[in-house]
C-alpha cells in the first residue's frame, strides 16, 4: 500500500505535466490587440484637418498573426460618432465581420467591442472602418497572417525574404460627406483640379470638336477615369519614406526584398512601379501564386499584392513609385540608402483620345456596345489608348491638328488594338497571368447556383447599382451551405468597379484550369464579363459590394444570406439594423446656388437621393415690376440612365408687368406670369447635348415647354448657360469658376433685363 502511494505520488505529478506541456502544445495561442479610436488633427497640406487615428497613428497599426493564432481585439471607440472594423478578406465567424447593422450593430460612442475569431489562414490583408466614409479620413491598416516554417506551403527564398509592409491611401482636405456630396451633384470642381474638363475649346485646340460634339450628343460627361482629385497620395502614412536593408536582419546589395502592399484608398487605383527593374508578383488578395514578372501592375481599390524586388547596392535607393490611375499624384518608397535613382513619372492621359474610345464604345440609349470582342480579366485595357508610354505621344500634324503615333501601329487594326502587352514592350500584369500554386477546384458534388448581374450607373447623377437597383432596393440573395455559387459579372458602366465579397475566397476562372487564383476582389473594367466562383460553407450574412467607397455608400453592393441559418445573437432588433443598413444609400445630398446679379437675385436648391428630387428655383426683382417667383418640383427618376424624371410642382409668382392682359404664350394660352399660384405636372427628359427638356401642365390649364441647359464648357473655368420657354421667355448667361464654391456670372433674362454678379454655390 505504501509503495503505490509513494509510485501515486511522484508519477502523477509527472502525469499531469506531461498532460499539461502536450495540451499546450497544441493550444492556440491568444494575440491580442488594443486598438484606441480617437479624433485627431493632421496637416498633409499645410492646413489642419481632422482625422481619425487608432492608437495616435494613421494608418492603423499593422496587425500581425500567425496562422493557428486566435486574434483578440479590443476596439475602444473614443469617438462622438459610432464606428466599426471590418477584417478584409479574413475567413471568420460572420458577427466578427464587422459591417455594422448587417452583421454586427455599431460600436457606440465612448465603448468597447471585442472581435474574437481563429486565424486560420495566412497572407497580407488589411482591416478598416465599415461605418459611412470613416475610411477615407485614417482607419485602414495592414492585416498580415504568417505562413509556420512547417507550412508545407512555406515557400524558402519568398515567405523567409525580408518584408516591407505597405499600405496606399489618398488625403483630401474636403470632408468626405462633402466630397459624397459633390460628386452626386455632378460638380467639375475636381476635373479642374485634374486640369481634365475636356472643354470645348480645348477640344478645338486639340483637334478633337467633332469628339466633344458626339459625346455630349450621347449624352456622356467629359472622359476620366476617377472620380476624385486628391490632395495628397500616401505611402504608410507618408508621401515619401525610405527602407535602408544595410542593417542586421534585412539584406544585402543583390538580395531580395518582399513587399506586402495593401490599397487602402478610398477611390483611387495605383500604378506600381521599380526604379531597379522587374517587379515579381508572388501573391494576390492574401493567396500565393506562381512567380510572375512584370514591368508594372495597377493595384484596384482595396487589393492586396505580395511583390519581390531587388535590393540595391550600398550606395543607391531605388524609388518604389505608387501612381493614381488618372496620374495626378504620386507616393514614393525608396528603397536602400545613398543616390536616389528615379522612376519615370507617368506621362499625362490623353483625354480627347479616351473620348473617342468611349464614344465608340456607347450606344444611343446608353448601353455599352460590345463590338464583337471578348473581354476579360483585365487583358483588355480599354484605357490603353490614353497612355502615351503604350500607344504614343500626340504630335501635331501640320493642319495643326494632333495625331497619335503607336509604337505598334499595326496592332490597332485588329483584335489587339487594347492590350497593352501587344503594343508594347511593357509587361504590364493582368488577372490571366495569376495561377494558383495548389489546385483550387471546388467540390465537384456539390449544385451549381448561377447568378448574373450588369454592373449599372449613371456619372452624371452619381449612382451606381447592380442591374439597376441599389442595396436598399433589392432582396438578399439566398444561398445554400454546400452550393457552389457561380457568378458572371458584366461591366455596362463607364466606370471600373473592384467587386469584393465578404468572408470567401472565390476563384477567379482565367483559363488555368485547377490551379485558378483565389481572390476576394475582381476589378472589372468597361465592357468585360468575368466569372467567379466559390464554395458557400460559412453561414451568415455577407456583403458584396465594390469596393470604391462612394460608390458603395451609393448602393452598389447585394447581400448573400444562407437559407435556415441561426439568427445572429448581435442583431437583436433586424428592423431597425434594415433601416440603418438601407440608409447609407437613401440618404439625401443637398444643393445650393445663389446669384447677386445687379439685376435681381435668382438661384436654386436642391435635395436628391438614387431616385428622388426636390428642387426649387427662384427669382427675385428689386422692383415690384420684376416682383418674384418660384417653382418647386417633385420628382422621381426612372429608368436605367435616369434620363426620365416626371414630377409634380408648384408655381408662385407676382409682379406688376401687364403681361397677363398683352401677351399670349405660344400655344395662344393666356399668359399668367404676372400672377400665378398653381399646382403642376410634368416630366423632364435628357435630350443629347445633356439639354434638359421640360413639359409641364398647370391646373389653370396652360401647357409649358422649356429647353435649358446650364453647364456647356467653353473653357476649363468658362460655363455657357441657356433657357428658352413656351411663355416666350429666354436667358442666356456666362459663368467663369473661381473656386469650388465662387463664380462670376453675367447674363440677360427676358423678363429681368441685363445683369453680372457673384455667384454662390455648396
């Protein structure tokens, strides 16, 4: 007895151990991160301007696991305002996803909010507010995942290099509500900051009216390809930063460098290029591929990119060169320590050239012609014909009229007359040359559900939607656990869209067969079709929306639900999380423009959403001969171009003209401008040249026509306005811009005479 007690003793001690040591073993570590968001001031430009910092800092800090890890972040909102985080690309519970009022409710004012969820995949991501335009203004940061050394897919000479992470962003000095705002208000304010208006007059001077003329008789808006000019391009914070590898740990002249590079823009896509050669692309979107070399890539908003580039000798820095697409700013990265060795800036886009590619590829009714090609994976880049360093740069001919040589002339006369590669000797990256480094095929058991959807929107009003209807517009789409969803994707915008799905990993179909990449971005140019598939094995809501913020805020997005699945236990009250969900989208952006003529006082205001207007305009005398007057309009827009808008109105006017007793409008009617307070209906409709035709009738019974237009661009500042009735009245005005919200405007009315003043406008 007293031997087994003593054995009892010293062995389960030894027992428990053992127990212990081996469970630990096997354990998942717990890493955890306290994350501080609190409003700061910054100065990228020279003036103060709020942002948001996390942990005092912008970006967000790198967040760094490794693969087996669980992750425990605390977010601490420090904010007056809600606010949340949402893990790009990671796979994980759906309430960790953080997109408030779908899978979580926001995180209020002044509280805490724990996200919790294993790491059970590896690669570079990145994390950032899902909360209105929070992201524009700081809260984007890496989200890395390492691969273990035991990894069988641990690749030796890429996933053991020395590693930079990088994350892109832009900086405007506007609040981004304003920029919203803006931009749904169809102000140029930004193309003249991009010096891109495509004015007539600059049409004329480049030999392109004929180009103008056809584009705005399709009813299309000055080509470009971005929405917003920014202030300042960021790099880590940063316009210009420096990676010295001479140190203990880093590399030496020769060796390699790699570079994990997150777009953390809210709009913007870059141009990547190397001052010290070949860029080689070994991951996409967090996921491994085969090594590819390329000149140069653009990264789409929201991607991610693993890329190797050599390191120089001691004695020289290479510039690493992010771009905007539309080449209007830059940020810099030089790499290694000594003489900076530049990259060539990119050459201006030539706009005109754009124009007639776009005329060319838009129908009369505003539907995308595809003419005849085939295209995908971004092989065919439609805005090719807009960068000098492919297609050549425009000289003039002796009429004085500019023509484009091509660096390879012959390739515009057939089917390789937009791919980059055909014409040039620049490799330039597309998704057709991504394969995965291990096979990617899906269960081959499992139902196919096939989905199509027309990637749709309007520039002039700012609207963006799938098959015509946004976010709060449309049904979630049901899904089943264990279906294979397969997704056909066409592009009928002017625009490119980088569509991103939450919480899966698709697969990209481009030709490789079973070795297709997994991504969780698709960036679809104009006119492309692209299919995607994935497997549905995580239950839950998920957003798929594009990824360009103001976009997304517009309604461009659906929302994947499964069939049967458990009710989230954060979403306590579905109606009101609805409401709040819908309202991004719904929301209405207001207009004002007022005029202080010498002849009067006349402007207009303005509230509309997606669908809905209302509008006043008035006009107001210094004389009781010139008296007042006012129309207010009521109105829905319809149709996929929005080009159709009936409403009712109302009409209030008084002066003392004599006109009701002398004249006759042109339908013999009586005319009743001198005192009129009647209820109206009409409809308005974009004629081409973007003419606003108007038909009214009032309950007095008279029926009015109108034709108007306000915005002809004679120059880059210089504005044409016009407007001719029924009611024999006319305007005819000039407006130069000054700054975003000052003009000077000069023009002559019908009924108030000759007038010239400022003109005020938000």
């Amino acid at each position: 007895m007293d031997i087994r007690n003593t054995l009892c003793k010293k062995v389960l001690p030894l027992a428990i151990f053992f127990t212990l040591l081996i469970s630990n073993s096997f354990a998942q570590k717990i890493v955890r991160y306290d994350l501080y968001v609190k409003d700061t001031m910054v100065n990228f430009t020279g003036k103060e301007k709020r942002a948001i910092a996390v942990n005092g800092q912008i970006p967000m800090p790198t967040l760094t696991f490794t693969e087996g890890d669980t992750a425990e972040i605390y977010v601490h909102n420090e904010l007056n305002e809600e606010t949340s985080l949402h893990w790009h690309g990671l796979f994980l519970p759906n309430k960790e996803d953080g997109v408030p009022n779908l899978t979580q409710m926001p995180i209020m004012p002044h509280t805490t909010h724990i996200y919790r969820f294993p790491i059970i995949q590896n690669g570079t991501h990145w994390y950032h507010s899902h909360t209105g335009l929070q992201e524009q203004i700081g809260m984007y940061g890496n989200f890395i995942m390492l691969k273990k050394q035991t990894d069988p897919a641990f690749r030796k000479g890429i996933d053991d290099l020395p590693t930079i992470p990088i994350v892109l962003s832009e900086w405007t000095d506007y609040k981004p509500g304003n920029v919203h705002r803006m931009l749904h208000n169809a102000s140029d304010w930004f193309a003249i900051k991009k010096n891109a208006t495509q004015s007539y007059s600059e049409a004329i001077k480049a030999g392109h009216f004929k180009t103008k003329l056809k584009n705005e008789w399709k009813r299309m808006l000055a080509m470009d390809v971005s929405d917003v000019y920014y202030d300042k391009i960021l790099m880590n914070g940063q316009s210009e930063s420096s990676w010295e590898p001479f140190l203990p740990g880093k590399g030496a002249a020769g060796d390699k460098v790699r570079l994990r590079i997150s777009n953390g823009g809210a709009s913007s896509y870059f141009w990547l290029t190397y001052a010290g050669g070949k860029i080689t692309v070994v991951a996409n979107d967090g996921n491994d591929v085969e090594p590819v070399e390329v000149d140069r890539l653009i990264i789409a908003v929201s991607e991610t990119y693993d890329v190797v580039v050599t390191i120089p000798a001691d004695s020289t820095a290479f510039e690493f060169l992010a771009t905007t697409e539309d080449r209007t700013n830059s940020a810099s990265l030089y790499i290694g320590s000594g003489i900076k060795q530049l990259m060539a800036p990119q050459p201006r886009l030539k706009y005109f050239e754009g124009m007639k590619m776009m005329n060319s590829m838009m129908k009369m009714n505003g539907n995308l012609d595809d003419m005849g090609m085939k295209m995908s994976l971004n092989q065919m880049d439609m805005n090719v014909v807009m960068y000098p360093e492919i297609t050549g740069e425009e000289k003039k001919k002796g009429n004085g009229k500019m023509d484009t040589m091509s660096i390879r002339s012959d390739a515009h006369a057939n089917h390789n007359q937009y791919n980059s590669n055909a014409l040039s000797d620049i490799v330039t990256l597309n998704y057709a040359m991504l394969k995965a480094t291990t096979k990617t095929s899906l269960p081959q058991a499992a139902p196919v559900k096939e989905l199509k959807f027309e990637l749709t929107g309007n520039m002039n009003r700012y609207v963006w939607s799938l098959d015509n209807k946004v976010v709060s517009e449309a049904d979630k789409i049901l899904i089943k656990k264990g279906e294979n969803i397969r997704i056909i994707l066409f592009n009928g915008s002017m625009m490119r869209h980088p569509m991103h799905l939450h919480g899966h990993d698709f697969r990209l179909l481009n030709g490789q067969g079973d070795y297709a990449p997994l991504k969780n971005i698709v960036d679809i140019m104009p006119m492309e079709t692209d299919t995607l598939e994935f497997n549905a094995n995580v239950e839950g809501d998920w957003f798929f929306h594009c990824h360009i913020l103001y976009h997304m805020m517009s309604g461009m997005g659906r929302i994947f639900t499964y069939e049967n699945q458990a009710p989230n236990p954060l979403i306590l009250n579905r109606a009101l999380a609805q409401r709040k969900l819908f309202a991004d989208d719904r929301e209405m952006h207001f207009m004002f423009q007022n005029d202080f003529a010498t002849n009067g006082n006349d402007g207009e205001m303005m509230l509309q959403n997606t669908r809905w207007s209302i509008g006043s305009e008035w006009r107001l005398g210094y004389t009781d001969m010139h008296g007042y007057e006012m129309e207010t309009h009521i109105g829905r827009y319809l149709g996929k171009m929005q080009w159709l808008m009936p409403f009712v109105g109302f009409d209030w006017r008084y002066r003392k003209m004599g006109i009701d007793e002398k004249e006759k409008n042109l339908f013999g009617q009586s005319n009743t401008k001198d005192n009129r307070a009647v209820v109206s209906m009409g409809v308005n409709y974009t004629l081409p040249m973007l003419v606003r035709f108007q038909t009214e009738v009032f309950t007095d019974g008279i029926v009015r026509l109108q034709l108007m237009r306000e915005d002809i661009p004679v120059s880059k500042r210089l504005r044409f306005a016009f407007m001719v009735n029924t009611d024999k009245e006319y305007m005819a005005g000039l407006h130069y811009i000054l700054g975003r919200s000052f003009s000077i405007r000069t023009h002559y009315d019908s009924d108030m005479g000759f007038g010239a003043g400022l003109s005020i406008n938000y």
